[in-house]
C-alpha cells in the first residue's frame, strides 16, 4: 500500500504540509533556463545574463556542453543558469497560478502559445486571459501580478524603467509601476497594492487599496491614497482623486490578490497546529483528497514509465517557492508518508519520476491532499449574530484626529483585527481600538475570522475634518491714521 501511494503520489500532485516545522527547506528556485539562439557562444551568453562574465565557467557545472570553448558556438538548447548569478533586469518572472485558458507570447515573436503553471515569463514576454479566466505571476522580488480576465499585459518590457504594460483589461499589482496608454501609476510606498483598469476607448482607473501611488499623465502627477481612485482620458491629465466606487467589491479584489482569505464555507476543521494551503478557495479545500485517498487517486504518472524512484515535494504554496517536505525515494522503498512528522493540515503536492537512468522528469501540477485534519461541516459564521460593530455603524464624518472603534462578539474562538492589527476583547466579547486619523476620508477595516477560516469584512469611511482656525486668531490690518 505504501509502495502504491508511491506510484499513486507520482500520479496526481498534491499537498500536504505543514508550516513552521523543522523540516522547512528553505528552497527557492535556484535555476533559471536560458534558451541559446543560433551562433551563441558561452561567452556571449555570459555577456548578455551573468552580472559577472567572467564566472562563465559556472554554467558549466550545472549543463553538459560540447565544448568546454567559450568561443565555440552552442547548438540548440536550454541551458540551466543559478539565479544568483543573473543580472537584476535579465531575472524571468513565474506564472505560479491560472485559471482556465490563459496564453503567452514570447519578446519579438507572433505566436501565442497556452501558459502552464511554473513556466518562466522573461523580460518583454506578453501574458493573455480569456473569459473567466485568470493568471497570477510572481517577479523575482517577490512582488505579484493578478491579471484579470480578458486582460493583457507585457512583464518587465525590455529598456524599460517600468515593471508591467498594460495593452487592455485589468491588473491588480503591489510595488510595481504600470503603464498604460494613458497613464503611469508608481506605487509611493513599499506596501501600495492598487490596481489598473484600460477601458475601451484606452482611458484607465486607478484604484488603491492600500499605501499611496502618483498617477502620471500629461506632464501632471496626482497622488492617489488607499481608498481613493483616479480615471485618466487619453490625452488628458489625471482627474482629481474621489472615494473607491464600490468598496466592498474592491476589498474583495484585494483579499483574492493577497491569498489571504478563502471565500465559501470549508469543512476542514481548523485548530491550533494545523496549515491550510495558500491560493487555494475553501471550495478547494474541500475538495482536496485524504492521504489514505492518494493511492486509489494517482496511479496514471507512472503507466508506461520505466520507473527507479520518485522525488515528492509539498508546500504551503502552490508555486513551491518554500518547501515543508521535499525527498526522494527509491522504487524499493516504503514509503511511509504518516511517519514523516509532516504536521496537520492541506497542502499542494507535486511528485517527479526518476527513470531507469536516473534522469527525473517533469514535476506534476500541483493538487491539494490532507493530513491529520479532521473534516467536518462548518456553520457559517452568523455575523448578525456572533458580530456586531458598534462604531462606526456608517460612514461619518468627525473633527478629531483619533477615532475609537468599538464592538462586541458574541462567539468564542473569534479573531477581530482592526486595519490590520489585532485587538482583544474582555470577557464580555467587548473590544476596543483606536485608529490616527489623516485629514479628509480615512478607511477602517474591521475583519473577525472564525476557526473554520471564514471571516467577515465591514469597511467603513470615517472622514477628519480639521476645525476651521478661529478667525480672533487672524490678526486685523493697522487702523488707518
């Protein structure tokens, strides 16, 4: 049976995992490919990706070349380059996530091309939605882009100072600059995340959900802060920024960008100890199969494979960007995945074949499996109910610059944050928190999670009017003589 969960791993991806356990492989993705072009030479390629040339002999531990020459030209191939020895601007972005079709087109190329998760995206490189359709890319710095559906963008155009293009459709992006047809937005701080929508007839809205970011057209530059948006008509300048039309839909937009929450109702009991995989919808969690179900699941990878063993990985997130669990095994080996002190929870696994040569094939896509959780039926969580936020009931309008939210629930196990920040509650369920206000609009957020991973929203706009300064404090023009 263990030896089958082998086969069956290899056969259907998966996840388990835990977070914050010993056997957390820092294990970020080391190579980077390179696809040599007729008349390349060792040399050459190093010139053009290596921030240092000279360590061209490094490509040569990790590739078997012809010729060890550096001026002898390379036939066609992909070349396996470590990341670290990369120039900044030459780094590929990963498309780590996508949702029905979605296409890309390489730099100075006609042919669009279906996009497979965990495929490269380098500079100049042009990613395609369609109709219900969506694709999540992360750049080496760690920063993602969310493209919406029937959206186009080109990553990190080449000899260009800016990190996305946007040719139509919507993005919804962290610290990266977009430009549009229309408009520039640079995010201001470190924490912006804000999106971009092209219309039409080529005008664009900018939205920030969080941070601050100028917003350029024209030769005029308008800072747009988190809650506020701005359109821009091609050919003019920015419009004066005014309150996000629909909030709660916007925050939504966020919370799927950021992977934080997990709409629907999940039957996955969640306690102390245990991990829910990142990127993944609570339809997705419940969808995911128990380990006993990994044998009777995933049998096909191996079918007609000549087969010596297996390399499994696991991990919290679906682009494997960090592993909890990563080993490999041998055909002969029982594998016993229950004795691997993999903590509770629902993780994306992925599984390789090793050959009879010992060469390891492609990783299979990524499918969620659960270990030692207990499943059961979630009751929503009855927010009229269980919640109940006193202040601000509605949005207002105040003239002090501090501001006291209060409420009160009314369940146990209820986690409330206030713009982010935790907050406890008495005995009584009663919490309180007091929120620095900026002149004019400010937006509160105040977010109570359940065990079950369900959680509530309600934002509200609390607006600082400063008082008018007193006119005795005006001093008056000299009497005349």
């Amino acid at each position: 049976m263990r030896r089958l969960v082998c086969a069956v791993l290899a056969g259907a991806l998966f996840a388990l995992d835990s977070a914050g356990t010993a056997a957390d492989l820092a294990a970020e993705k080391k190579f980077q490919n390179v696809t040599v072009k007729p008349g390349d030479t060792l040399w050459g390629i190093s010139h053009t990706w290596l921030k240092d040339p000279a360590k061209w002999d490094e490509i040569l531990k990790h590739n078997r070349l012809p010729s060890s020459d550096p001026t002898v030209a390379l036939p066609g191939m992909t070349l396996q380059v470590p990341i670290t020895l990369i120039k900044e601007e030459m780094r590929a972005a990963t498309l780590f996530y996508r949702v029905n079709r979605v296409e890309f087109r390489r730099q100075d190329t006609a042919q669009w091309k279906s996009a497979a998760e965990e495929m490269q995206l380098l500079r100049g490189d042009s990613l395609h939605t369609f109709d219900d359709s969506k694709a999540k890319v992360r750049f080496v710095n760690k920063q993602v882009l969310s493209l919406d559906p029937n959206s186009m963008a080109i990553i990190k155009p080449v000899a260009k100072d800016y990190d996305v293009e946007l040719k139509g459709g919507g993005v919804f992006v962290g610290h990266s600059r977009v430009v549009t047809a229309s408009a520039r937005i640079t995010p201001k701080t470190m924490d912006t995340e804000y999106s971009a929508k092209v219309r039409q007839d080529l005008s664009t809205l900018v939205e920030v959900y969080k941070g601050a970011a100028d917003v350029d057209a024209q030769g005029k530059t308008v800072e747009v802060p988190a809650g506020m948006s701005t359109e821009v008509q091609l050919g003019m300048s920015p419009g004066v920024p005014k309150l996000v039309a629909d909030l709660p839909v916007f925050e939504a937009r966020a919370a799927d960008f950021r992977g934080e929450t997990m709409p629907g109702r999940s039957r996955i009991q969640v306690g102390a100890g245990v991990s829910l995989a990142a990127q993944a919808t609570a339809e997705d969690i419940n969808a995911s199969g128990d380990m006993e179900a990994l044998g009777a699941d995933m049998k096909t990878l191996s079918i007609g494979q000549p087969v010596s063993g297996y390399h499994v990985q696991a991990s919290r997130n679906r682009d494997f960007a960090t592993m909890v669990f990563d080993k490999t095994y041998s055909l002969d080996e029982n594998i016993r995945l229950g004795d691997e002190n993999i903590p509770p929870g629902v993780y994306w696994w992925r599984v390789a074949i090793i050959d009879l040569l010992g060469a390891e094939l492609p990783f299979s896509a990524p499918r969620l499996y659960s270990v030692g959780v207990t499943r059961a039926v979630g009751q929503a969580m009855a927010t009229h109910t269980s919640f109940r936020l006193l202040r601000p009931a509605a949005d207002e309008t105040v003239f002090e610059d501090t501001y006291r939210v209060t409420g009160i629930v009314n369940a146990e196990n209820l986690t409330v944050l206030v713009d982010g920040k935790p907050v406890r509650s008495d005995e009584s369920g009663n919490f309180l928190a007091t929120v620095k206000l900026k002149p004019g609009p400010n937006v509160i957020r105040v977010q109570v999670s359940d065990v079950l991973g369900q959680s509530k929203t309600v934002t509200r706009r609390v607006t600082y009017t400063p008082p008018a300064k007193k006119t005795d404090d005006i001093p008056m023009p000299p009497s005349l003589p």
